[in-house]
C-alpha cells in the first residue's frame, strides 16, 4: 500500500473505527456509514489496526468502492475510501428521482372480509416472490441506503403490488401473494425489521468465511449478486417493535378480495442466516439463545398474521434439504443465503425439527404451511441441490402443520411415491412447473403431473403451485413476470379440468 503524507481530498463524513478489525465490527460501521453517501462521495476510516492495511483494500475491491488515499501517523492510519469510483470533478446530486408507477387499478374502499377465508381443494397459488419493475428495485436500494424515506418507500412497493395481484387475477389463481415486493430477498428482509439487526452486503461477510477467495468464485458461479444482496448481521438482542409482515398482509387486504397467503422464513432458516461466529456472539454465547428469541420473534408475528385475517402462513426452511443433500464437511454454503456452520445433519434435523414445533405449536393447523426446494438463487439447475424427500420425513411427520408446499417439477426432487408418509391429514402443495425454466408447461402437461398426485393423495389434499417463487432475491429474478403470469395461467387452467372431472367445486 502506497502511504500519502495527507488526504487530498476533503471527506463528505469520517469515523474513528479504534481496533476492530474487518471481521470483527468495523465492515458494519463501514456499511453504517457509507450507505447513505451519493456515489463518488468520500468516506474517511480512521484505525489502529494493523490488519485493515491489507483487509480494507480487499474489501474495496470486492465492493467496487475505491480505495482513495491512505495515511499513517504512528499506530494511526486513516483511509480514504470513495463510495463507488471516484470522480472528483463530478458534481455531486442527489438521487434522481424514481418514476411514479402506473395503478392499474384503485384500492378497494370497502374493509376485508372478517377472518380468514377458506381454501378450497385444487386451489392454485405461487408460492411467495414475484419479480420486482425496475423503479421498485431502484427505490428498495435507496431504502437500504437510507436516501429514501419508509413512508415514500411504501408507496412505490404498493404499486408494486398492485400490480403483482392484477396479473395473478389475470391467471385466475385462487389464493393471492404480495410477491413479496416489499422485501430485498425472501429470508433476510426481517433484517431490516428487527431491532438490533443490520442489513449489509454479502461481499462485507467475506472476512467471516474460511477461504474468502474460493467463497468469491462460488458466489459468482451461482449467478449470485453479492453485491447486491444483503445479509443480516446481529449486533444485540434482537426485538420485534414492529411487524414483520402484517403490514404487507393488510396493504394487500385493501387491493383484493381473495383469500391471501403470507410466507415468513422459518425459525431454522433464520438461526442459520443470522447466527455468524465473531459477531452473532457478541450478543448470544450461543446460536441456540439466538434462535430462542427468533421463535418468540415468529410465534408473535404469525399469531398477529391469523388475528388479521391471513388464510395461511407459510414457513421456508429450504437449508433443510441442504442439510441432507451436501457433504457433511462442506462447513458453509450459500444456500438460500444462509452462511453459517453446520453440525451433522442428524444433529441439524433435531435442531430444526425442535424450532419448527416450538414455532408452530398451539396454533391452527388448516392455516399452517412449510415450504421446501432445493435452491432457487439460479437458473441453472445443474448446481442446484438433488435428492429425494426421504431423510426429511421424520421431520415433515412430527411438526404440526396442515399444507407442505414441496418441490417437485424438477427431476432433482425425486420421486412422488415418497410423500405417501406424510400425515394423512394434511395438504400437498404439489409444485406442477419449473420456475426457472423458460419454457411454459403445457396444460396437459400439468395434468398428467397432477394426475400422478391425485391417484395418491386424492383431490381433497390437493393444492396446485410452482416449485418455488420467481424472483427470490430482488436483484436476481428467475423469471420474467410475463413468463410467470402464463405459468400460473396454465395451472389455473389444469385445475379446472381436474375440478371438473373430480366434481370438485
């Protein structure tokens, strides 16, 4: 590193990060701090560690911020860092306004149906995510970054939604998603909602992963923006002060009439993504008291979703296939964005078998769902995770809900016949289309998949959906929407000939 006597430039803000190191705190004041900062602005880091001499520079470039200047007085050292290149005759703005979206339709002004709205057999529904227009995207960064305001932000997302629910009414579906438009990724978004939490860029968790280099080329070989997407990062005991998802539940309630489902991430899920040793346990001895408060954290948030109205609330624990699918001594993975170090899977199972009845117990069973894939971060089926539903069926019979929404287009899932141990009683949401292929199923095709499922559940036990949602990380959709819209048209169009030969109404 080339020292400079002093800074040529004058910082737009400067903050005096002592000793921390990148891995332990200090790329979370970075992030603090230079979020809010137009691109090209000036961010001065002052430290009086030695090891931010060779881990700064490093992150600089995996960031695509730029390393200015840097000064040494003593043990002192002081960086210059700009916020994206550094263009010092660049006059600095502020952020070009967004668009205003398009409504395709008014919000209804009469109040929601009163409880939650039955869901009939056959009914067809995505499964969460919906790809993101552009402007929303724009806008959700600028809300990450604090340069737009959450009341501005609401609204752009509710036109989002808007039109999301038109084009599932389009396709005819049964049951209605928010597309989670709201959200910068299905999982990690409660990041944003909870106390003591922070969201920041995967590229700044490098210095937590064994082998930063080859965890940087996995990334990019996974079609991963890790620039993009964000992680949560726990500084303190995490609190609930505000909905995580009730407010997406009654905004969509103003727009449609239909019954509506809300997917959460599930508790499993969640103690993997936000447990990271060197800065999870600054505020938790262990991942086990992190995970207790995220059950406490969920059980309030889904009993607050039933109270509202929602028809049914779904739990995503995809990790769970990872933990049987890969290697027991591959440590971390990307998986659906959860980093962090796992035991044995037996080990792993009972964990999550554990959080999952805690979570879930006591409540209404009809209006409890799990969903479960094997990856949906890329297009390209060949890195996905393969295997069959067989080592979690001890789990998937012990927790007590009443719908598993399940991959099964794919080949990777394995065989149907498997599912016939799932508890009598409950729903199979049975995925009939590859999201991440362009091509659209045909309705036969769809039908003769369906059938294959009817001859061993019944057309009582049947609901219709994709494998997975179309857009899971905000940054990095599946799917087109219009690819998406003909999908769900196409199972719509399954479930009325299914209907119809089995006198379903």
């Amino acid at each position: 590193m080339d020292w400079a006597t002093q800074h040529s430039h004058t910082p737009k803000v400067s903050f005096d990060g002592g000793d921390l190191t990148c891995g332990n705190g200090l790329l979370l004041l970075i992030r603090k701090h230079i979020d809010p900062l137009n691109p090209s602005e000036l961010l001065e880091i002052r430290s009086t560690d030695a090891t931010v001499e060779v881990e700064l520079p490093a992150w600089c470039r995996l960031t695509k911020n730029e390393l200015v200047s840097a000064t040494r007085q003593g043990n002192l050292r002081s960086f210059l860092i700009s916020k994206g290149p550094f263009l010092p005759a660049q006059k600095q703005t502020e952020p070009v306004p967004l668009k205003a979206a398009t409504q395709p339709s008014p919000s209804r002004t009469t109040p929601p149906p009163k409880g939650p709205q039955p869901i009939p057999p056959l009914s067809v529904m995505g499964i969460g995510s919906w790809p993101r227009p552009r402007w929303l995207l724009e806008a959700l960064h600028n809300r990450l970054s604090n340069r737009l305001s959450e009341e501005q932000f609401q609204q752009y997302a509710d036109d989002a939604v808007r039109l999301v629910v038109a084009a599932q009414e389009r396709a005819g579906v049964d049951v209605i998603t928010d597309g989670e438009q709201r959200r910068d990724n299905y999982a990690s978004f409660v990041g944003n909602r909870l106390d003591n939490c922070q969201l920041i860029p995967i590229t700044d968790l490098l210095p937590y992963v064994d082998d930063p280099e080859h965890f940087a080329r996995e990334l990019e070989s996974l079609d991963v923006p890790a620039e993009q997407v964000r992680h949560p990062a726990v500084f303190g005991r995490i609190e609930r002060n505000r909905p995580l998802t009730v407010h997406e539940l009654t905004r969509l309630q103003r727009i449609t009439e239909k019954p509506i489902k809300i997917a959460l991430p599930g508790p499993y899920l969640l103690t993997r993504t936000m447990w990271l040793e060197c800065v999870s346990d600054r505020a938790y001895p262990n991942r086990e008291e992190l995970a207790a408060d995220l059950v406490t954290v969920l059980r309030d948030e889904i009993e607050a979703l039933l109270n509202a109205g929602t028809s049914l609330v779904q739990l995503d624990e995809p990790v769970l296939t990872e933990v049987v699918f890969t290697r027991p001594t591959s440590g971390r993975t990307f998986m659906c964005g959860a980093l962090g170090e796992k035991r044995p899977p037996e080990q792993e199972l009972a964990f999550a078998q554990h959080l999952l009845s805690q979570t879930l117990k006591g409540f209404p069973q009809e209006r409890l769902a799990l969903h479960i894939c094997r990856g949906n971060w890329t297009k390209d089926e060949r890195v996905a995770l393969t295997g069959p539903y067989t080592p979690l069926l001890g789990l998937l019979q012990a927790i007590p809900v009443g719908t598993y929404f399940l991959e099964m287009a794919t080949p990777r899932a394995g065989e149907l016949d498997v599912l016939k141990e799932l508890p009598a009683n409950s729903r199979i949401g049975l995925g009939v289309v590859n999201q991440k292929e362009d091509r659209v199923e045909t309705v036969e095709e769809i039908v003769q998949k369906a059938e294959k499922a009817l001859a061993i559940f019944g057309p009582e036990r049947l609901l219709l959906n994709p494998d997975c949602g179309f857009a899971t990380f905000a940054d990095n959709p599946i799917a087109s929407a219009e690819i998406a819209e003909a999908k769900l048209a196409n199972i719509v169009e399954a479930a009325k000939i299914l209907r119809s030969r089995y006198s379903i109404s």
